[in-house]
C-alpha cells in the first residue's frame, strides 16, 4: 500500500501547487494586490490600458511585470513603474496612501510618468531608494515618514534652489541626484550639510557660482557631476581635499585657467576623470597619472589650443593603469614634437580612444589596433599623420564600431578586405587624405556600415556593386571629390539610404531608373560629373527628397513630370545644363527656399508656377533665353533675399512690383533689354539697411545624423548613472548656399554666412534712360550699385554721398553730365572701385584724397569736358601773357630826361610841318598833285567838292 500512498500524497501536492499558484491564495498579500490595482487604476485615470497583466490569468501579484517580492515572505519589496502612463492623458499626481499597503518596500521608481507631485506623506518605512526622476515635479516630496532612504533621484524635474532649503530629512542621504533642473547661480548651501553623502548629481543646471563649490570640499564624496553647467573661473583648489573621490566630471563648463597638478596628485583614487570642453590653458603633464593604478576613464577634449599636454618624458616610467576610455583631443599635444603618445604601446584594453584635432605627425598607428582586441571606436581626425593603412590582411576586429582617420596625410590604397577585418563596422571616414586606388569589392562585407565617407581623395575606378548590394545598412554615402568614374550603377541595395554625394567625380552616361531604390532619400548631389541625357521621371519616387543637386553635367530636355511629386524639395540646383524650355505646371514648390536654374535653355517668360514657391529665398535664373516683361506676381515671392535674372532678353520697364520685394539683399537685372527710367521706390528695398540677423534664412534645411551608443565591452559602475558613450554625427546637408554676383568688377561668389551681410544693386548692360532717382541715394547699407552701360541723363544726384556702406560704384558708359559730387570725397569712406567713365560731365574731378585718392585716369576717362588730376586736362585755360608796363619810378633824374625828350620831339616836328607848308606854297606842281591825292583818299572832302 506505500506506492499508491505516495502517489496520493504527490497528487495532492501538485494541486495545492496549483491553486497557490493559480489563484495566488498564497502567494503575494491581498493587501498588497490589492493596491496595486488600485495603483493601475491611478495609473490609466481616465481610461488607460497600461499595466494590463496586472489582475489577469496570473493571480499571484509577485508574478507581475515590474513587481518584485522578497523570495521568503512575498512582500513587494521593489516596483519598477518606469514610464507606464501614456503622455496622451497629460499631467497627473499621485496620492501617496495609495502606496500604503507596501510596507516591506524598498525602491520605488516612478520616472518617465508625467507626474507633477506626489500628494500627502510617503509612510514607507523600509524604502531605501526613491526615484521620480524625468517628470514635472515642482516641488520635492515630503520626505519626514521615510527613515531609511538613502538614494534620491529628482533628475530632469524642475525643481529650483529654493524647494531644497529647509528640507533636514534629506541629511541621511547617500545619493543625490538633481541632474537636469532649473537650479541657477550657486550650489544650494544645504547640500554642503549632508555629510552622509557619497554621490551627487548637479550636472545640466545652471550652476555658474564656482566659490560656491568649496561648500562641496567638506564633505567625504566619492562621486561628484557637475558637467553642463556654467561654471566660471579657475578650478578651487579645495577640490584636493577630496581624497575619496572615484568620479569627477566637470566637463562642459567655462572653467579656465590653469590645471592644478595636485588634483591629480592628490586624487590617487580616482578612476573617472573628465575635464572636456572647458577653456583651460597652461600645461599638464600626463605622467602625474601614471601611479593612478585604478584610472579607467580620461577625458580631456579641449575647447581651445592654449592647453598643452605633455605625456613624453624620459624619466617617466610606464604608467600602472589600464585606460578603457580616451579622449585627449583639440589640445596642443607634445609641442614641438607632435608624436604619438608613446605610454599606448602599454595600453591594450582600450576602448574608446579619440586623439582628433591635435596636429600629431607620424606614421598612422595601426599598432593600436593590434594591441587592442576590443577596441570600439578610434579617431585621429583631423591630424598630420602618414603612411598607408598597413591592418594586416587575417586580422579581424570584431567589435570596431567607429573608426576616423580623416583629414589627415594618408596615402596608398585601402587594404581589400576592409570589409573582412572590420564587420561590425558602423562609421567609417577616411576623407580628406590622398588615398588611391578603387574601392576594395569587400565594402560589401560591412552590413551594419550605417556612414561612409572616402570624400576628397583620389580614389578611381567604379562603384564596386558588392557595395552598393551588400552594405544594407547604409544611411550616409559621400564619396564626392575623387576620380571615380564610369556610369553609375543601374541596380542597388541601399534602401535605408538618407544622404548620397557623388559631385565632382568623371561619372559619365544616362542616371538610371534603377540607380537608387531608397524611400527614404534626403540629399542627392551628383553634380560636375559628365552625366547625360534627361532627367528620369523616377526621380518622383523619392518623394522625401529635400535636396536635389544635378548641376554642371550634360543634363538636357524637359524638367520630367516626376518632379511634381517632389513636394518637401527645399533645395534646387539644375545650373550648368540644357534643361528647357520651361518647368512643369505641376510642380509643387511651395516649400521650395533656394532655387538655381541658371545656364540652361530656359525660354519664353519667366515660368508662371513660381508664383506659388511664396518660400523662395534665392532664385537665379541668370544666362536663360527668358524673354518678356518682369511678372507683376514676383510681388508674391516676399522672401526673397537674392533675385538674379542677369543676361536674358527681358523686355519692357522695371515693374514696381519688385519695390514690394522689401527684403531683398542682392538684386541683379543686367544684361537684359529693360528700358524706361530707374523706378524711385527701389529704395522700399532693404539692401542691407538692417541689422543683418543670423537666422536659418541661408541656412539649407537638411538634417544632421547622429550616431549614438555605449561600449558594447565596457560600463564604468557608479551610483549616479554616468556612462561612457561613443557618439558620432555627421551633417547631411547640401553644400552652403552659394551665388554670383558682379562686384568690384569682378565675378565673385558668396557662399555661407557672407550672404547675410551682402548687399548690391546691379541694373548695368539695359536700356534705361532717364534722369537717376535721388531715391537711390538712400540706399545707405548698399555695397555694390553698377547703372553702367545705359543710357541715363541728367545729374550724379547729391544723395548719393549718403551710401556710407558702398564699396563699388560705376556710372560708366552713360550720358550723364553736371560736375561729380564733392561731398561723396569724405562720405564715402569704404569705396574701393569708382568709374564715371564715357559720359558727358564736367567740372574739376574730385579731390584726391582719402579713397578718391585711390582712383585712376581710367576712372573719369570718356568725359571731355572734365579736368583735374588724374586726367591730363588742367582745369586752369592757356593765353598769352599780359603787356608789361614800363617800371614807374621816383627818380627826378630820369623825369628831367624824360622832359627833355619830348620838348625836342615836339620843336622837331613843328619844323618839319612848316617846312612842308612852305615847300607846296612855292612849288603849285606839287600843291595840286596833294590836293588830288586828298580828294581821292579822304571821303568827306570829296563829297564837300
């Protein structure tokens, strides 16, 4: 009878087992299960579906989702309710009774829940760890009936300076953690007061008040944040008395002066330092660190050149730590020497290292990839380092996520099987070096290869189609200023694809339909290639586009009907192809800001569908074959900033629609057949006249990727959450906005933050006639103003000494007349290139001083009736010159000489009248040969005879 017995007994116990397990009869309290439906029900106010295990098939509370019950009594010991309200049902309190049934309790998280307070007296007398961190609480809860808490996370609430004050339970703290609040000026007094604390959290504040930090210097801290705050000054020296301390990270605040090498000295504990992007300067001396046998983690990424940082010596012995973390970038690093740190051939559990930014010379140390199995992420971007990328065709790095050698002196070619020795490879920028060679085939072995960029080498030969099929994961590709060539692939396998740049290549033949497969597509730049025929109405399928660059190929045809599918287009540019005649009426362009069409054979008006792109900052249409008047709907296009209709054959007046276009910083109408006069209201227009603001107005909207992850190998324990982190970003917008614009006589392109303070008007090469308005003369922010080869009359108008800010003046090849303004001598103190050449004034040429001093012969030639220098022409006339008057003097010896002369000359010619007298009386032949010669000779005596 024992066997069936026993069997009972095993019976009865499997069905005991299963109602206890089943109905939870005796499993968690009904106290317990009780509340924490209850707790649910608060939870999902008003009609939530959160926690919906809670109360279903499994009865036994410590059976459900983030409840955890001691293994012996079955009291909830720990709930973990992170992030269970849904933010839809917006802000909420919770009522702290309903936490009374948890008796046994002892960490309680309640972040990521929207929760603006907690209402009455948490009763849990057990509770050791109390997190409402990632809410709204305004004020701190009351913590008086909460004897054994030592852990307090408040992080990213707002809570301020004040709500701290007053609160003496929080003396019994260990841990603290205010990291992310609207605490400003100086560390709250109180906290210097809790001198049980080990770990505390100030970073992402306000903080500024670096005396206030000594108030931290009496305390026996391990762990110690202050990162992103404003923290002023020198660093205090108090910090030395922090002995204990394994964790200090003061990076990203505006700490300067000099690194006191007794904080280093004095620290011997520390296993966590981070001091980046602050303004430090002086010199440091990496081997004071050397005997910190439990360094783990140092970061010292600068925000400036002025810290240098010394690790050779040749008294220095190797150092007694193991990094798994450096970062020692944008700092001046072994001057004058520039050498690799010599201490990481000791080194080889390294995880993060990131030297960038640091000059160093050298060979490329790809020893440090040997020696360091599980290293993740390596960058020397932006250095001086040569040599070729010598990785060792059997090694395999498995864990390698990031690596970055840009911007340096590489050559040879890529090793080729990249893809084999890295992959896991996630970014990979090896851009701005001389590599040559093509593109090794095994790229297509890296299926997690997330960025890519070979940019600005000289890498040949075609895309390699095991890339463009294998690497799956692919969202970034720049491969933009090399020699690669042949046509572009026909099929591909990037359907993640966000960014793509192949400009400036030697790709030649037609863009396929196949050619791209990716929905997601962001930026396509293909320009100054070779590239031919129309543009494929596929290119509607990338409905995401935002910017769309084909310039400078062979592209010729119509604009396909795809486009009209392109609605989020921001950005523009088919310039320097034989697109035409016109666009489709289709065309969505409402988002459109920055539109280049120039160069093309554009025909006909201006396109009527550009009355709807309202969004327009830029629109060149320069060098088309555009004819007919300006539009009066281009009074629509209200933000403009940059209008450039140069070189086509538009016809009749300037409308005064364009007046309207108040906002306008560069407006260029030359070359055209405008006639009529210049209208006056053109001074409506800004032309630079206002404060010029650094708004997104040039800024082309793109999208910047960011690249984000902890180290797959290593964590760096700590009770305030500090974790190292391996970030990457990389900007996938287009190339900045860039025009041309005729200015000091020359063709000059502006790109980039230039164009906010840029400014010119250019009506040259028309036929406008007329007087020039004085209204142009308001125009005081202008740069550049050209009104040359037209056919203006009148006056240089006198307001135009008011264009204080101009720089480029001509007037050239005009009919102007009248004299050159002398008051634009002293008001015109930034202008560089003047000419009035070929027009009809007059009057002296301006006074040779200040910038007038500056302009040449040629700057007035063409005008006739002007003088003065530079010209040849004296303004002063040549005549002969004047008699001269015997000298008067009051000498009477030369007057009685004078008296005598004439009393002689005078008796000599009386005697000689008398003698003729006599001679006719005697002699009557001769008296009537003189009376004849009288007769004939003198008129009235003849008439009287």
């Amino acid at each position: 009878m024992e066997v069936p017995s026993c069997l009972y007994l095993a019976v009865l116990y499997g069905t005991f087992l299963s109602l206890l397990l089943g109905y939870g009869s005796l499993g968690c309290m009904e106290e317990e299960k009780v509340g924490l439906l209850q707790l649910k029900a608060s939870f999902n106010h008003p009609n939530g579906t959160a926690l919906s295990s809670w109360g279903a098939e499994v009865g036994d509370c410590c059976r459900w989702e983030y409840v955890t019950c001691h293994n012996k009594t079955n009291r909830v010991t720990r709930l973990s309710l992170i992030d269970i309200r849904h933010f839809e049902f917006g802000k909420w309190s919770l009522n702290a009774s309903l936490l009374l049934p948890f008796q046994q309790l002892q960490i309680l998280d309640l972040s990521l829940n929207e929760l603006t307070g907690i209402q009455g007296l948490l009763r849990l007398k057990k509770l050791r760890v109390l997190n409402v961190g990632v809410n709204d609480l305004t004020t701190i809860p009351n913590l008086s009936a909460l004897p054994s808490l030592k852990v307090l996370d408040l992080s990213f609430n707002h809570i301020n300076s004040s709500q701290l004050q007053g609160h003496k339970y929080l003396s019994r703290l260990e841990v603290l953690k205010l990291y992310g609040n609207g605490l400003m000026g100086g560390i709250p007094p109180i906290i210097g007061t809790l001198g049980y604390l080990k770990a505390l959290s100030l970073g992402y504040n306000n903080l500024n008040d670096s005396f206030s930090m000594e108030g931290l210097c009496k305390l026996n801290l391990e762990e110690l944040d202050l990162s992103n705050n404003g923290f002023e000054g020198s660093l205090p020296a108090c910090l030395n008395n922090l002995t204990s301390l394994r964790l200090l990270d003061l990076s990203r605040n505006d700490f300067r002066g000099t690194i006191p090498p007794s904080l280093f000295s004095n620290l011997k504990s520390l296993e966590y330092i981070s001091l980046s992007y602050n303004h430090f300067e002086g010199s440091i001396y990496f081997g004071s660190l050397f005997n910190h046998s439990r360094l783990e983690v140092f970061e010292l990424s600068s925000n400036n050149k002025y810290l240098k940082v010394e690790t050779e010596n040749p008294t220095w012995s190797f150092p007694l730590f193991q990094l798994k973390i450096l970062r020692l970038s944008n700092c001046t690093l072994n001057w004058p020497s520039q050498v690799v740190p010599s201490f990481l051939l000791s080194q080889y559990d390294l995880r993060v290292v990131d030297f960038g930014y640091n000059n160093m010379t050298g060979k490329v140390p790809t020893w440090l990839l040997a020696n360091n199995t599980k290293l993740e992420y390596l960058s020397f971007e932006s250095n001086s380092l040569t040599g070729v990328l010598d990785l060792g065709s059997n090694s395999i790095h498995y864990y390698m996520c990031v690596l970055d050698f840009s911007l340096n002196c590489i050559h040879g070619e890529l090793p080729p099987f990249i893809g084999s020795i890295f992959p896991r490879l996630e970014v990979l920028n090896l851009s701005g070096n001389a590599l040559q060679g093509n593109i090794p085939s095994s790229m297509g072995d890296m299926e997690q290869l997330g960025s890519l960029d070979l940019s600005n080498n000289n890498l040949s030969g075609q895309l390699p189609e095991h890339m463009m099929m294998g690497c799956i994961s692919l969202e970034v590709l720049k491969l933009s200023n090399n020699s690669l060539h042949d046509t572009l692939p026909i099929k591909s396998n990037l359907t993640l694809l966000s960014s793509l740049s192949l400009d400036n290549n030697d790709f030649w033949g037609e863009i396929s339909r196949g050619f791209l497969n990716s929905s997601s597509l962001l930026l396509l730049d293909v320009s100054s290639n070779s590239l031919m025929g129309q543009i494929p109405d596929s290119i509607g399928d990338f409905s995401a586009l935002r910017t769309l660059i084909l310039s400078r190929n062979y592209l010729d045809g119509v604009v396909p009907t795809g486009f009209c599918k392109l609605n989020e287009l921001r950005f523009l540019d088919l310039s320097h192809n034989k697109i035409g005649p016109t666009l489709p009426l289709c065309a969505n362009l409402t988002n459109m800001k920055f539109l280049h069409l120039e160069s093309n054979e554009l025909i006909g008006p201006i396109p009527h569908v550009l009355a709807e792109a309202t969004s327009l900052v830029t629109l060149n249409l320069r060098d088309n074959k555009l004819s007919s008047p300006i539009p009066p709907w281009i009074s629509l296009l209200s933000k403009l900033r940059v209008l450039l209709l140069k070189g086509n054959q538009l016809e009749d007046s300037i409308p005064l629609h364009l007046c309207q276009l108040k906002s306008i910083s560069i407006l260029d109408l030359s070359h055209n057949h405008l006639s009529g006069s210049i209208p006056p209201c053109l001074d409506n227009i800004t032309f630079g006249r206002e404060v010029a603001l650094m708004d997104d107005t040039f800024f082309i909207e793109g999208f910047e990727s960011w690249w984000g992850a902890s180290p797959e190998t290593y964590s760096y324990e700590n009770q305030l959450s500090v974790y190292v982190d391996m970030d990457f970003s990389f900007e996938t917008s287009a190339e900045s906005e860039e025009i041309e614009f005729i200015t000091k006589s020359r063709s000059e392109s502006y790109m980039g933050n230039i164009l906010y303070f840029m400014s010119g008007l250019d009506l040259s090469g028309n036929k406008l006639a007329g007087p020039i308005p004085p209204e142009i003369g308001n125009l005081s922010g202008i740069h550049t103003l050209n009104l040359s080869y037209n056919q203006l009359t009148g006056s240089i108008p006198h307001t135009f000494s008011n264009l204080k800010e101009i720089e480029s003046l001509d007037l050239s090849h005009n009919r102007l007349t009248g004299q050159i303004p002398p008051q634009m001598v002293i008001e015109l103190n930034f202008l560089t290139i003047f000419t009035v050449a070929h027009n009809n004034l007059s009057g002296k040429t301006p006074e040779r001083k200040f910038q007038f001093a500056t302009f040449e012969q040629s700057s007035y030639e063409g005008n006739p009736l002007l003088c003065g220098l530079p010209l040849e022409r004296s303004c002063t006339p040549t005549s002969a010159p004047p008699a001269v008057k015997p000298p008067v003097s009051d000498n009477k010896e030369n007057s009685s000489w004078e008296t005598i002369f004439l009393w002689s000359f005078g008796g000599s010619y009386g005697v000689a009248f008398l003698g003729i007298i006599v001679f006719l009386y005697l002699n009557s032949y001769y008296r009537e040969l003189f009376f004849y010669f009288i007769g004939e000779h003198v008129p009235f005596l003849r008439l009287r005879g």
